[in-house]
C-alpha cells in the first residue's frame, strides 16, 4: 500500500513539475522597443528606403538604402541593431574659377505620402572621416557602416574643425553640448529639410586647388516609425518612402561649373547659370572673402575669378600688378601671378 | 547510507519540490499575474535578459511616475516593460522609459496597452523561453509526461505478475 502511495505520489509530482516547467518555457518575451521577434531578428528588414531619381534634374542622386536594422544614434550597445549608418560618398568638382555653394537637400520623392517623418534622419559633413571605412561583415551594401562607428567618428568630427551641416548650428567645442543638440535635432520635427535649411558647402574654385571634395550624406533611423515597418513586408513599403538627394550649387558667379559623383557610380552635372541674383554671407576663395556685390575681395596667388558686380551691373577683371587696381569693364578672367591682388569697385 | 534510503531521500525531494513549485506556479495564476521573460537589457540593473517579470493588472488612476509596467505595442507585435516617465491623465497616456536607455521611448502608451504594473521578478529563469523553442519545449514535456505513465504502467504490471 505505502509502495502504491509513493508511485502515485511520484507520478503526480512529475505532472506538476511538468506543468510548473512548462509554464516558465512557454513565457512571451518582454522586449526593447524595437524587437520584432525572435526569428527575425538577425534578418531585420526595417524598411527600404528608396532614393529616387528625377529624371528631368540631373543633379539628383538615386538610391536605395537599405538599413539591416534601427535603434537611437544613441544607443550603440544593441548589437543586433547597430548596421544602420548610410554614407552616400558624393565628390565634388568645381571646374569654375569660382566657388560654388553647394547645398544638399532630401526630399519625398514623388508620390510619397507620410514620409519624411519620424525614423530616417541626415547630415552632411564634408569632412573626411577614415573610420567610414570600416564596414560590418554583415551589411549587404559597401556603404553600410556600423553605426557605433559612425558616431564614434561623428564625435571626432563634433570636437575638431568640423562642418557639420543640418538646420541650426552644433557646438563644436564641447562634444557633450554637441550631442545634447543633436539629441534635441533627433527628437524635433522630424521633417525633410529643404534646400534652405543647413548650412550650404562651399566648394572652392579650381584656382585655389580645392575644387575636388569629398562630402558625405549620412543617413540613419531613430525609432520613433519603427512600429509600422516593423514587418517582414516592409519591402513593400518602398514606395511610401522614397526620397531624393538634391545637390546643387546655389546661384554664383559665372565659372561655377559642377560634377558631382557619388560612390555608387551615379554622376551629375550641375551647371551653374548665371542669374541675376544676389546673395549674402560669406565666399571665401583662398582664404579671402568676398564682403558683398560690389566690394572687395582679394585672390591668393595664382587664382584666377570673374566678378560681376550684380548690383552695379557692371564685370570686373583684374590685371596682375602692384598696389591697388581699378577694374575695368570688361568681362575677363582674373589671374594673379605672385602676389595677391586686391580688386575694388570704382 | 542503505541504496533505498538514499532513493527515498531524493524522491521525498522531487516531490516536495514539484508540489511548492506547481503551488507557486498556481498562486501566480490564480492571482491574476502575466509573466514575461526579459529579452533585452533595457531595465538593468534591476532585471536583466533572462530574467522573468511579473505584472498585475492596475487600474490607469493607480499608477504613477516611476511604477515600471508591461506595455503592448501600439501595432500588437509584442510587449515591453519599462518605467512611466511621465502620465497624461487627460488623454490617458504614459510616457515610458528603460532605467538602461537614455532618453524616453519614442512613442507613448495608451490606457489599453497597458499590462500591468511590475510585482517583482525572477532571475535567470526566463532563459528557459528564450533559448528553447516553444514546440520543442512542448514536445519534450509530453514526450516526459508519456514516459513517466508507460514506466508507471510497466512497474505495477511487474507487482501484478510477481503477485
């Protein structure tokens, strides 16, 4: 009898250690913000982006991007999730005397709808960054980056001689301001910026031996619109996000004469028309800077610039000489042979 | 020690065992508990990955800023457990945040994600979902289950036989 108890205690001790043991195997999971689920989560697609080109402007840049996964800029330690960064390497080329002003803008392609919001973010640096050349194994596209290395050189870039180009300017100099208003960048409107917001690049002449550049547009995602592309499908939803790079040189000078290639093979030519448009600010060619239409600028040695005053109407040339020259009205290039040159309106 | 008494010793254990754990294991049920494992690490350092975390349900006017609660996506796709940052009485939202994340979660909740509100929670444990797969676990029980009734059959068929 007391044999029979204990077999039956036994067996019914193995039900319930059964039943105990299954109710902790068969838990759901509690997850980070962005998980999917387990099966998926070394093949996350978190939505393609496709940059589209326009065929009537040909300075717009086509392609598609596509990010293996997505968490904050922030957060680097996800190790799943960090294959985000897309660097779209553009060179520029100013074939002009003078230099151009070249200005980045992404916008929804056409027939988007809700895009532009929440999840895809930008920036431009035109400062060369050898990190970016390191890529995970795992990314399908050379310009794949690991994001922890990208901010990584994001923050040398913040705390050195940087231009970091979006709408607002960072503080350079302390690179926990930096992030902080990046921070705040991150989680403001999350809007496409235009063509008039962020600072425009300034390509020199080729007179002063820096036409070519090297700028980079990098993309990435911040959660925020994961939870709609958080599907296998989200391949389907190219159409829904697509955007276009633009780059183009803002109104200049006559002499501005742009290529532009990027990484992918794609190139553009942007020509620079001469309109009759004035524009403010700062032009820098060998270090000088223009002061307005009609002012002053000095050329370093060896550059050559065609000026035209807009406002007065009037081209300037000027010959290589000593002291001070008076322009005269005809339209030509400018040369300096040794010394630097300083033109004035008369 | 005689081999039997060492026999007994350990099935006096597993059944003791079994019957607190099968009793813990009810009283969370019948409590009303939902329990998740813990698959990232976005609230250590109080529970990390593997860990198992218990909620109850709690009214949306019972909660306050820094209760952690277990929160359905907007979308249904899953579940996380963070900590309420912030609460909208008005509009009946929270703000939520993973004490190892450094800002807030993107989106806020709404009253009918939520869960519930953290009880406590269990080490290592949650390991057990995450590592193993649902069907196999599921399999492995029934094919224990089924083992342990064909030996119990076997054995008082044997003391049927012997008499």
């Amino acid at each position: 009898m007391k044999k029979k108890v204990r077999g039956i205690s036994l067996v019914m001790s193995a039900v319930m250690m059964a039943v105990s043991i299954g109710y902790f195997a068969l838990l759901a999971p509690t997850t980070a913000w962005f998980y999917q689920d387990e099966e998926k989560a070394h093949q996350f697609t978190f939505g393609d982006f496709d940059v589209n080109q326009t065929p009537q402007s040909a300075n717009i840049i086509a392609e598609r991007l596509i990010f293996p996964a997505a968490t904050r800029f922030a957060d680097t330690d996800e190790i799943l999730f960090d294959e985000v960064a897309h660097v779209i390497e553009v060179d520029v080329e100013n074939r002009g005397d003078l230099p151009a002003k070249l200005s980045v803008s992404v916008a929804g392609a056409v027939g988007s709808t809700s895009y532009g919001n929440a999840g895809l973010k930008w920036c431009v640096i035109n400062k060369t960054v050898s990190s970016f050349s390191q890529e995970p194994s795992s990314v399908e596209h050379t310009s794949q980056i690991s994001k922890g290395v990208y901010k990584s050189a994001i923050e040398n870039i913040l705390t050195s001689e940087m231009t970091l180009h979006k709408y607002g300017d960072f503080n350079t100099s302390d690179i926990s301001a930096a992030e902080s208003e990046y921070e705040s960048y991150n989680a403001g409107a999350k809007t496409i910026l235009n063509q008039n917001n962020g600072a425009p690049i300034l390509i020199p002449g080729k007179g002063a031996g820096g036409s070519l550049k090297k700028v980079y547009i990098v993309f990435w995602i911040e959660y925020g619109e994961v939870s709609e592309l958080l599907l296998p499908e989200s391949v389907t939803k190219l159409d829904d996000y697509g955007v276009s790079i633009q780059l183009t040189a803002a109104p200049n000078i006559e002499g501005a004469d742009l290529t532009i290639t990027n990484n992918f093979g794609a190139s553009a030519t942007v020509l620079v028309s001469f309109g009759n448009t004035t524009y403010s600010g700062g032009y820098t060619i060998g270090g000088s800077t223009f002061i307005a239409d009609g002012g002053s600028i000095t050329l370093a040695a060896g550059q050559s610039a065609t000026i035209h005053d807009i406002a007065l109407g009037t081209f300037y040339t000027v010959a290589p000489s000593s002291g001070s020259y008076k322009c005269s009205d005809a339209h030509g290039t400018i040369t300096s042979s040794g010394a630097a040159v300083e033109i004035s309106a008369t | 020690m005689k081999k039997s008494t060492f026999k007994n010793i350990l099935q006096n254990f597993f059944i003791i065992t079994s019957v607190l754990l099968f009793a813990f294991v009810t009283f969370l049920a019948a409590s009303g508990a939902k329990a998740f494992a813990v698959r990232t690490d976005s609230m250590s350092p109080l529970f990390k990955e593997g860990s198992v975390v218990f909620v109850r349900r709690a009214d949306f006017s019972d909660l306050k800023a820094g209760n952690i609660v277990s929160v359905k996506f907007a979308d249904g796709s899953g579940v996380f457990t963070h900590r309420i940052t912030g609460i909208d009485a008005e509009n009946k939202t929270i703000s939520t945040k993973g004490d190892n994340n450094n800002s807030d979660d993107p989106e806020q909740s709404g009253a009918a994600q939520i869960i519930g509100r953290y009880w406590f929670s269990l080490p290592v444990i949650g390991f057990l979902s995450l590592r193993i797969k649902s069907d196999a676990i599921v399999f492995f029980l029934i094919a224990v289950a089924a083992a342990l009734f064909i030996t119990r059959l076997v054995i008082q068929s044997k003391n049927k036989a012997n008499g």
